[in-house]
C-alpha cells in the first residue's frame, strides 16, 4: 500500500538558521510526491512537487526538496527560515496505479523562534 | 478570481440530522476530492470523483454520501450514521498533476 510518514509532530527552528521537514515514502513504482502548508483555519496551500527529472526541486517562498530514491525520502528544506515559516507542513503521495488518489502524510508543525 | 470555494465555513449538527457541506471550483477540473481533518492524523480520504457522474469511496466513505451532477460542484452531505463527525472538512480539485484546496467547512456536533 502507498503511504507517507512524517516522523515529526513538531520541528523548532531559530529564526535565520535553515530547517527540514522531514518525509519518508512507501510506494510501488515512481513516486509523485508533494508538500503542502497550512495556516490556522485555512486549506492547503501548494509548496512543490517532484514527478520526474532533477532531484533538487525548488518550490514557492524560498523551500526546496531534496528527492532520494534509495532512502525513500522527500525532505523539505529552506536555507534561512522565517517566522511566518510557522504552519503545518504536509507531505503526500499521489497513487500512480490509475486511481489518483493522493495519500497525505500526519503533518508536521513547524514553529520559527524569533 | 480563479479557486475552490467551500461555504459554510462553520457548520453546526444535531443529533440524527444530515447536513451537506458545499464545494465549488471554477478551475474546469474534472476531478475533485473530499478529505476530513482531525488533529494529529493528517488528511484522510473520504470521496472523490475523476469526473461528471461519477465518483469513488475513499478511505473513509462510512457515513457520508456525494454527488457529481456538475462539473463545478461537489457537495458532501455528512449522515447521521456518522457518529463522530465533527472535524475540518476540505474539498480540493486536481490540475496539473497538483491539488487545490478550499478553505475548508469546520463541523461540530451540537
């Protein structure tokens, strides 16, 4: 079965140093992965995404992901974090067998100290 | 502006009652997806539809029914035979091989 884990409820981060989130992957084939963040009350916003190609992906407001086929991993990354970096970070799957379900992971917080 | 909306954003039920939870995009996605939100279990799949007329069971699916008559909505309605239906509620719809959200309905039970 296709599934996500996001071994950390919660990341701190001093504000200019760089984080990661991280994202581990259980798939048959190749994966479609995906972040997403959300802010309190709100839905998901789109982060990036790898399908294919170069493994460094660049993403929206400075994040960029690094895909890693032997460790199964699909960490999110940013070199200097801000407070307004704080939300709840999702990382997901997409099912490539035809059913296109997406499969999201259990989220992790992030909180940026200023 | 180009998006999902999903109105109520808050949304009160009684005991034994049904309520429907409403989603609309005006991207022209063919498909559109429902998941429920609870505190530390991330997203799961309740329903989702890859086109008009169609739409297959999610993770999830007890208790809730959907519908697909047009391509721009796809309302939830949460039976009574759900029992513990209180929690975020997002519809998303899919384009570029991405998802995107609304803003969610949240749900509680009076």
């Amino acid at each position: 079965a296709q599934s996500v884990a996001q071994p950390e409820d919660q990341v701190n981060v001093a504000e200019g140093n760089p984080l990661t989130v991280k994202c581990t992957y259980s798939v048959s084939g190749n994966p479609y992965l995906f972040w997403y963040v959300q802010y309190p009350n709100r839905g998901l916003q789109f982060l990036l995404k790898y399908i294919t190609g170069d493994n460094l992906v660049k993403g929206s407001y400075g994040f960029e992901a690094e895909f890693n086929k032997s460790q199964t991993s699909f960490h999110l990354k940013k070199p200097s974090a801000l407070v307004s970096d704080s939300a709840l970070y999702f990382c997901a799957v997409r099912d490539i067998r035809g059913t296109y379900k997406y499969i999201f992971g259990t989220g992790t917080r992030l909180k940026v100290l200023a | 502006d180009g998006g999902i909306t999903q109105s109520p954003k808050y949304l009160f039920r009684k005991e034994g009652q049904n309520v429907t939870l409403s989603c609309e995009q005006n991207l022209n996605h063919d498909a559109m997806y429902w998941y429920r939100q609870d505190p530390g279990q991330g997203l799961r799949l309740i329903y989702y539809s890859q086109i008009v007329n169609d739409f297959q069971k999610g993770d999830i699916a007890e208790g809730y029914s959907v519908s697909r008559e047009k391509k721009e909505s796809f309302p939830l309605t949460v039976t009574s035979a759900q029992k513990n239906p209180t929690a975020f509620y997002l519809c998303a719809s899919r384009g570029s091989e991405k998802l995107f959200f609304g803003s969610g309905t949240q749900l509680s039970v009076l």
